[in-house]
C-alpha cells in the first residue's frame, strides 16, 4: 500500500484561474526516497500542504496511509500531522530552549511521559550527529548543526513520512552537503519514507527517484 497516493488531485486556490496543481497522480511507497523538484510556483509547497491538509483539494482524492483525507474529521487532523514529520527551510527552532529541549517539546506537547522523553531524546541526538550539543542554544550552533536539531524533532515521534521543505536552503553548500549526506544516512538506518523538496537538482541526482514539476504538472 502507497503512504502517498494522489488520484487526479487539482488544487485550485481562491480567486485564481490557473491550477497549483494540475490533475496530478502519484503513488509514493513506504520506505521510499524521493525528491520533489521543481523552479518556484511550481506547486511543491501545494502538495505538502495537501498532505498536511492544510488545504483540501478541489477535485480529485488524497490518501495518506490509507486514509481518505476528503473523509477525515477535523478532530483526525492533529493524528494525521503526527504521523508526518516536517522540516522546514527555516528550523524553526525555539529560541529560548536548549537543543534537548527544543526536541523534547515535540513529545511534550502530546503528552509523553518524562521518562520516555529522557529515553529517546539523547538516542536522536545522537542519530543526527548532535551529541554532546545537549545543552547548548541553537544561536550557538552552525546553520547545518540548527538544521539538525530541526531533523531530531521531526524524527523524535518516529512519523511514517519525512517531508523536508527545502532543507538546505538557507545554508552555504558546506552544511547543505552535509545536511544530504545524514539524509542519506537517515535513508539506510530508518524505515521511513522520506519525501525533500528542492530545487537543486545537483542534490537530488544522489536519489532513485525524482519527481520533477512545473506548472502544477508532474513532468518526470
Ligand atoms: P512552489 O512551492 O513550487 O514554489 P507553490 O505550491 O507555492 O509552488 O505555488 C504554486 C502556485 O500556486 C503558484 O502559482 C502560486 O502563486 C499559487 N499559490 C500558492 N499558494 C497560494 C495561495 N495561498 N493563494 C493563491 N495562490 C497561491
């Protein structure tokens, strides 16, 4: 069974005329790896909201591990997000808080007993390449080492999807080489589906599948 299935999805947003997405069709299976490319207004950022349900198609059907995101009740939604773990362009980490703190709030606010969170907090850390940076702020840390943190919490609930929102964008080509290669790493050591969006295609000829758009079309 596909994590992802689109079946003739339009997105037509509010007083446009054009289609972010244009009766688009895919299948993405558990585990796979996939790079979603495309030059800006392309619809990629349309498509992870669809999955997010952020924003509801206006034809077509969206599963998501075999639900039915058309039928899904509002009160789903939440577990629906839970199971898909996002990492955007901009960390979007919390300022204030430590590394460990800034992953353990993920579970904090499910509602994970401490125990648990003290368990798994320091084994992520230690997945992404951040142990012994427990303690430290995120404005003490390299944009490639922020990232990481921002990797960990997606991680931390162990979602069936990994969406990446341009990663590597806000980082020079250092850490963004860096950020692929524990991307790959990631790939080999987690049963996940990972699903990164980009926009360069140099970073994305390391995968076994593309998925190139524009215009709201998936043209590769
Ligand atoms: P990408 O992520 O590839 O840059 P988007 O999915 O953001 O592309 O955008 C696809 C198209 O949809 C663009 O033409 C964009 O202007 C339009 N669009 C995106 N979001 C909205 C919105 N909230 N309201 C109206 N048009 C939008």
């Amino acid at each position: 069974m596909p994590v992802i299935r689109f079946d003739d999805v339009t997105k037509i947003y509010p007083g446009q005329t054009r289609p972010a997405l244009d009766d688009v069709s895919l299948e993405i299976e558990k585990g796979e790896f996939v790079f979603l490319v495309g030059t800006s207004g392309s619809g990629k950022s349309t498509f992870l909201k669809l999955v997010l349900r952020e924003e509801k198609t206006s034809d077509g059907r969206i599963h998501v591990l075999g639900k039915d995101l058309s039928r899904l009740s509002q009160w789903k939604i939440p577990v629906l997000r839970r199971q898909v773990g996002t990492v955007f362009q901009d960390f979007r980490l919390l300022p204030n808080k430590t590394v460990a703190e800034n992953v353990a709030f993920a579970l904090e606010v499910i509602g994970r007993p401490e125990h648990q969170i003290a368990k798994v907090v320091p084994e992520v850390l230690e997945l992404v390449g951040l142990a012994g940076k427990e303690d430290r702020r995120p404005d003490e840390l390299s944009g490639g080492e922020q990232q990481r943190i921002a990797i960990a919490r997606a991680l931390i609930n162990k979602p069936a999807i990994v969406f990446a929102d341009e990663p590597t964008g806000n980082l020079d080509s250092h850490n963004a080489q860096s950020i692929h290669e524990l991307f790959s790493k990631l790939r080999t050591e987690l049963q996940q589906t990972f699903v990164i969006v980009t926009h360069n295609e140099h970073l994305a000829k390391s995968t076994d599948r593309v998925i190139k758009m524009q215009d709201g079309l998936i043209i590769a």
